[in-house]
C-alpha cells in the first residue's frame, strides 16, 4: 500500500495511499456523491485497513460557519480587458453594502467557466455560501450547478428564473421587460421591429427578452419577421457585427430591441455608418442601463434592472439557505428609461 501512518492515522495517510487529494477523502467519507463510487470504495477500504475513525471535535469545528460569504464572477468578453460585464459592476457594490449590514464579509473571486470553481469552495470552507453573477452559455453552466447541488453546497444565482430552474435564483423579470420595450417602440410608431440576441437555450435571459418582444408585437396585431433577428452575444462588437448583417438583409426595420447596451451600442455605430439617423430612421432600445448608455450619441433608451435591489435579496436569499431556510426563486421588475435613441429628445 505504499507508506504507512506513523501514531493515529489520519486523512491525509488515506490520501497518501490512495494517490488523491485530502479534500476528496473528506467527501468520500461523509457520502458525497461528487466522488466517483470506485474512488469513494477504495478510499473506504483503506479507512478500514487502518482502523481510522472520522475526529468528530475537528468535524463539528469545520462546521461551523465562517460568517463568510464567496461572489464569484465569471470572466465575460469586454473592449478593456477587465473580462467583467460592467452590468456586474453596479450589483457588485449592493451585494457589499447588504454584506457590511448583515454582518458578514465578503471574499470576491474573479472565476474561468472552465476551472473547478464548483468544488474548490466545499472543500476549502472558506466561505459560507456562493453568489454567482454572470457564467456565459447556460448550457455548460447547468452541470456545474447539478454538482453544487449534489455536494450541498449552498448557494445562490443571479439569472433567468424558470420553473426548471437548479437552486436559489434570483433575477429580473426579463420578458416584462422584452414585452415593456416592445410597447415602448410600438407607442413610437415603429411596426417592424428587430431583435439582436442570442435567445436560445444557451442564453435564456436573451431568451425571455425576445419573447417579450415578441408578445408585445402580437398584442398589437403586428407580428414578428423572423429575419429581422440575429444572435449576438453580450459585446459591442457582436452588436455591431450583428447590425451589419441586419443591414445587409436588406428587410426594411424602423426599431431595434437589443439583448444588452453593449450590443444596442454596437448597433449604434453600425447604423451611423450607414447613414441612418436614430431615432428618426431607426429607433433604439437596449438593456442594463450600464454607465455609457447615457453618454451615447445618441443617448440609449434601456431597461433598467433593479440591481440596488437585486444585491440585498441575493444576500437574503443565500443567508436563508444557509439556516435551512429555503426562500422561492424571486423576480424583479425592470424600469424602462426613455432616452434620445427613441424619443428623439435627451
């Protein structure tokens, strides 16, 4: 078996001599289905072959809570480099606040989808609970949620809120508002509106967002051209890459409802380079309401989302968790903010 314990054996002789790591003879031995059935057997094994016993002092002690709480932002494509949508930013500072009242601190991490964020916070306990802001394509994000799940890792996110949904979440009403922006446009005479967002499976807030839109058209009897929607993903250049293939479509469209401001302010140079006139030719609505979307040319009409809000209830929402007990999934509304790229005037 390799080398043997000297005095009382301890987790860490076990993951010596099963060649892992001293965190997965942790879950192996308190039942986590996160470790394979073939480790967890020869982990047990060994256990047995060395008469080891679980120190329930040092269990209860691991136990305790930290008062600690983990943000994790996963990177997103941004100009400067950062890699953090600057919607994030905004909630950043609320989450801190509501922290400072309760309490608690906070650690913030900056996270890669492809790194094992969704173990290293159970093993480590360094903190309490999760807060997870952004994470890209939902369909690789989903697997690593089912993991937290499996672990018990108690935790909350922030995004789009199903019935389907894999634990806490806590997000904005995303087709109110699709819907909320396509009244707007209509209510400024536009009646062939488009959609820039990839509103799929993948990216399910776009997804909501689009078939507000869509309601709204249908609501006022106009319906929706299906080539009068292009994917774009949360990035001025995706937003301006889309609007030129939009344009090139050659379809007439006098609205644009984007997915986010980065990609409505994107749209916004490549309308200008065509010489269209917003809003006389094209009227403009994205969403956020980040900081540049009121410095624009023009200034960007968008949804607002509740993010003063939104910080606070996913601090309670995770606290809740934590004490066991569970709050359901909570949505809040979005805040239509009519600026020049609609109404003509700031």
């Amino acid at each position: 078996m390799g080398r043997l314990p000297t005095g009382k054996p301890t987790s860490f002789d076990i993951a010596y001599l099963a060649g892992v790591s001293q965190p997965t003879v942790s879950r192996a031995l308190r039942g986590d289905k996160s470790v394979s059935a073939a480790t967890r057997e020869k982990i047990e094994q060994i256990a047995r072959e060395l008469n080891y016993t679980v120190d329930k002092n040092a269990s209860s002690l691991r136990s305790q809570r930290s008062n600690t709480l983990a943000l994790l932002l996963f990177e997103d494509p941004t100009p400067d480099q950062s890699m953090i949508n600057p919607f994030f930013l905004a909630m950043l500072g609320s989450i801190t606040r509501h922290c400072a009242t309760c309490g608690l601190d906070l650690l913030i991490s900056f996270q890669r989808m492809e790194d094992d964020w969704h173990v290293r916070y159970q093993d480590s306990h360094r903190a309490d609970g999760l807060i997870l802001l952004g994470y890209g394509d939902y369909a690789l994000y989903e697997s690593r949620l089912e993991q937290l799940v499996r672990q018990g890792t108690h935790f909350v996110r922030w995004g789009s809120v199903g019935d389907d949904n894999i634990g806490a979440t806590v997000g904005s009403d995303n087709f109110g508002a699709g819907r909320l922006a396509g009244e707007h446009l209509i209510a400024q005479g536009r009646r062939k509106i488009a959609f820039l967002g990839q509103a799929d499976e993948h990216y399910p807030e776009f997804a909501d967002r689009y078939r507000g839109l869509r309601d709204a058209l249908d609501q006022a009897g106009l319906g929706f051209d299906e080539r009068l929607r292009l994917d774009a993903l949360t990035t001025e250049e995706e937003g301006y890459c889309a609007a030129r293939a939009l344009l090139a479509r050659e379809t007439p469209f006098d609205g644009l409802f984007a997915g986010s401001d980065l990609i409505a302010i994107g749209a916004l140079r490549a309308l200008a380079e065509a010489g269209l006139a917003v809003p006389e030719d094209v009227a403009v609505v994205g969403f956020d309401d980040i900081s540049t979307a009121s410095v624009t040319t023009p200034p960007l009409t968008t949804l607002m989302q509740d993010t003063r809000n939104a910080g606070a209830l996913l601090v309670d929402t995770l606290i809740a968790q934590i004490e066991n007990t569970p709050r359901p999934a909570r949505t809040l509304p979005a805040q239509l903010i009519v600026r020049a790229s609609t109404s003509g005037a700031v």
